[in-house]
C-alpha cells in the first residue's frame, strides 16, 4: 500500500524538479528484483549516469526526495 501512498509524491516531484521517473512493477519484472537489490516496496532508486548515487525504502517524503534531486541533478 505505500506504493500507492509514494505514487502522488512523485509525481509532485516530477513536476516540481521537472524528471521523469521510470517507475518498475518488481511483481511484473522479477529480473529487477536482482538488477536493483529490492526487498522493500517502495524503492526509490536515483542513477547518475548508470550507477546508484542514493537509495530512499519505503514510503518517502517530498522534501528529501527533492533535495536529492537537486543534489545529483540540478546542481
């Protein structure tokens, strides 16, 4: 259920940072399961050119998630 609470957060950040995030059903791509290390749902994952700069689990507030943003992305 914190997925669907995460959903309407990122799409605020989305907005706001002006992203796009890719989002992955791990029920429906088992090989992302592996590829990302997942065991909790949700997980925010941010790549800076292929690699993990920063990992939020679980549900995850507008603020951090955005100053991360910002951090790796914006400047």
């Amino acid at each position: 259920m914190a997925c669907h609470e995460q959903k309407p957060i990122l799409e605020e950040v989305e907005r706001n940072c002006n992203i796009a995030a890719d989002r992955i059903n791990p029920l429906k791509n088992r090989a992302a399961i592996k590829e990302f290390r997942l065991s909790v749902t949700p997980t925010i994952v941010i790549l800076k050119n292929g690699t993990e700069v920063k990992r939020f689990e679980g549900l995850v507030h507008r603020e951090p998630l955005e100053e991360a943003i910002r951090r790796f992305y914006i400047g």
